[in-house]
C-alpha cells in the first residue's frame, strides 16, 4: 500500500514486523505471552541464507499495527541482547511490572519525564524493554 510521506514523496513500503532473536524460543514465548498478552497466530520453521530458523509469529495487538516475531538461529548458541530496544505502552503500569517479575524478567529502571512514566525492563535472557505510561 503506498503512502505519502512529507514534501509530497510517495512510498510503497509499510513497517510489517520486529523480530527478535533469542535463545531459548519457549521461555521467551512464555515471558512475551504473559506479560504482554501476544497471542501467538503461528510458527515456522525456515532457512535465511542458509541459516535454519525457528519462528514464533504474533498477532498485532491492534488492528493495522505491526507484527512481533521471536526467532532462534539453530547455529547460534547465543545471539546479543542489547542490539535492538522493543517498546511496549500501558495504562496499568505497576500491574505490568509485577507481570515483568512473575515471569521471571527484572526492573533495571522507572523515570518520569515527558509528561510520561518509562520504566525499563529486562526479559529473561536480558533484552531491554521500555514500557511507557501517559501520566496525567
């Protein structure tokens, strides 16, 4: 679908998905899925470049938004973690945090500022999560 963008250009591409690589693909299904409430629409199993893939897919959590894909490299026994920061939003932050906890993620940090409260959090495998909350 094209879209115009500023001074008139126009573009036939739309941001589709994050993907994030982890690990251990079923405890990181687990986090995702009961922190934030992913459902998950399917799985697949391919091959990129020659490299073998495991996939997770999930729905978006609102109509027209973009996917989240967790995927595991077969050939990588563990990929970095502080190569991409995924953003989530709340009206129910404290709620949030204490889901963040039971399944066994942390809180490295909340601040306010902005006229909203950021808290930043760390899955099982310590991927950065920044969880934002409009105050007022």
């Amino acid at each position: 679908m094209a879209h115009q963008i500023p001074h008139g250009r126009t573009f036939d591409a739309d941001f589709m998905f994050t993907k994030l690589l982890v690990n251990d693909l079923d405890k990181s299904a687990a986090f995702y899925g009961s922190v934030f409430g992913l459902i998950e629409m399917h799985r697949v199993e391919a091959e990129i470049m020659g490299r073998k893939i495991s996939e997770i897919v999930y729905q978006p959590t609102y109509a027209g938004g973009p996917m989240f894909i967790l995927g595991k490299f077969h050939d990588t026994s563990r990929p970095a973690n502080d190569e991409l920061g995924l953003g989530f939003s709340t009206k129910d932050m404290d709620a949030l945090l204490k889901r963040v906890e039971a399944a066994g993620g942390s809180v490295a940090e909340v601040q306010e500022g902005g006229g909203f409260k950021n808290a930043f959090v760390k899955d099982t495998e310590g991927h950065l999560v920044q969880i934002s909350q409009a105050m007022g």
